[in-house]
C-alpha cells in the first residue's frame, strides 16, 4: 500500500495525521518564510517511534533558493537546507523537500543547475533531498521537463530525489496524462507525489492548490499520477478537505 497523508501544522503532527485518516505526513519544522534554524523537538523520540507505521517527510523554507547566482541568497540556502536536514534525520523522517529553485533575469541557467551540483559535491546530507517541480517563473530550474533533464544531468549521479507537485505540474503545462512516464525516463525515479488539485486552468503557471472537491485539475488524474509514479503521497491542501482528498486517492488506488 502506497502512505497518503497530508501537509499538516507542526505541533502533533501524528495526531492530525490519525484524525484525517492518513499514514503519511509532511510538515515545516520552521516558519516556512523565516530564515531560521529548526529548534530542537521535545518530540523527537515520539515521532522517531511514529515513522514505524507512518511516512514522514519535512519541507524545506519557501526562501531556499541553492541555484541562484546571487552569494547572499545561496550561501545561507545551503546553510539553512543543510540544517533543516540535520533537524529532519533526527525526527527519523524521509526526506527533505526543497523547491528546484531559480536564477535571476538575464542569467545563464546552466550556472543555476552547476549550482545544484556544487550543493551536492560539497555535501552529503543525512536524509533524501527530494527536488520539487515548481509552477512558474522563466528562469526556473524545475519547471519544463527540459529543465529537469539538465537538473538531472546535474544532480541524478548524487542520489537526488523528486517530488512531483500535480498542481505545480498542472500550471507549469505538463499534461498528467504521462508526466509520470516524462519524469521516470528523465530521472528514473519519483519519491514522493504532492497530490493537489488546482484553482487554475492548464498552464496557468499559478500555484493555488485546491481539495479535490473545488478542483480545475480532474482529481481522477491526480489519483492516476500517484497510482503510476508508485510513490507515497500527500496533499497540500485546505485542512478541512484533507481527510476527503486522502479518502479519493485511496478510493482510486484500492
Ligand atoms: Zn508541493
């Protein structure tokens, strides 16, 4: 059985796991807007004992930004991922999702995706850094498939992981219909599915999830993405659908 779960607040986050229904969880161990260092957990062992029979992952800050060419911006994103990933090993979790991330106008992508590569031949990180495609934006290193296939050619040697984001998928103009079989014969590999509705049309490039309930993005096609990539999903959704969506996938899947 693939783990589904749900995006949930940080305090109890097994507890709000149990309650909608899911065996899967992700959550921030930060304010994802603020650049700060994890605090200690005074419920680490708990969650450690939890990961037994539920999957845990952990979201990286909104403000990691490793591929930008900008040192003030990439320095301290790779300080901030590295201990977000420390914080992330000790509650037992598994994986740390990070945006793919951006250069600035008129800057060479190809520095943005050597800049990926520099992360990881600086360091080894103690959990799986699971790269997310992302919605939108020019000089994204995520987004179109052909920007992923050069993440790849930069990343894929070092044991990178992909979460794939339908939403971000949807609006970025990647038909689901075989965004699975694109990104497998790109990456060979999908860790984890951020299974999303969308309150926008295809293409949009605009990243606003929605339950399945309220959905633009058909949630048969969502269910049909986490189906084929076999991997565990969670839903970033509004917390008063969260229990539904996990009820549709796992309606899908059985
Ligand atoms: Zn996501």
């Amino acid at each position: 059985m693939q783990p589904i779960g749900a995006h949930v607040a940080d305090d109890d986050p097994i507890a709000r796991t149990t309650a909608i229904g899911g065996d899967a969880v992700q959550f921030f161990l930060t304010d994802p807007q603020a650049w700060l260092a994890p605090p200690v957990r005074d419920d680490a062992a708990q969650l450690v004992a939890a990961g037994e029979s539920t999957r845990i992952f952990i979201h990286a800050p909104y403000r990691i930004n490793v591929a930008t060419t900008n040192n003030r911006i990439r320095v301290p994103s790779r300080k901030l991922l590295s201990q977000h990933a420390a914080a992330a090993a000790a509650i037992g979790a598994n994986g740390l999702i990070v945006h793919g991330g951006h250069v600035g106008d008129g800057d060479d992508a190809a520095k943005g995706f050597e800049n990926w590569r520099k992360l990881f031949e600086r360091e080894s990180f103690p959990v799986p850094i699971l790269i997310e495609n992302t919605a939108g934006g020019e000089n994204a290193m995520a987004r179109s498939l052909e920007a992923i296939k050069q993440l790849w050619d930069a990343v894929g040697e070092f044991g990178a992981g992909l979460c794939l984001d339908t939403c971000h998928a949807h609006a970025a103009g990647l038909p689901l219909e075989n965004v699975v079989d694109e990104l497998m014969a790109i990456t060979g590999r999908i860790d984890l599915v951020h299974a999303n509705g969308s309150r926008d049309e295809f293409g949009s490039a605009r990243d606003r999830h929605a339950n399945f309930s309220e959905s633009l993005l058909d949630p048969a096609l969502v269910v049909a993405v986490v189906k084929g990539s076999g991997a565990p999903a969670i839903v970033e959704t509004h917390p008063d659908g969260q229990a539904d969506d996990i009820a549709v996938i796992r309606a899908g899947l059985a």
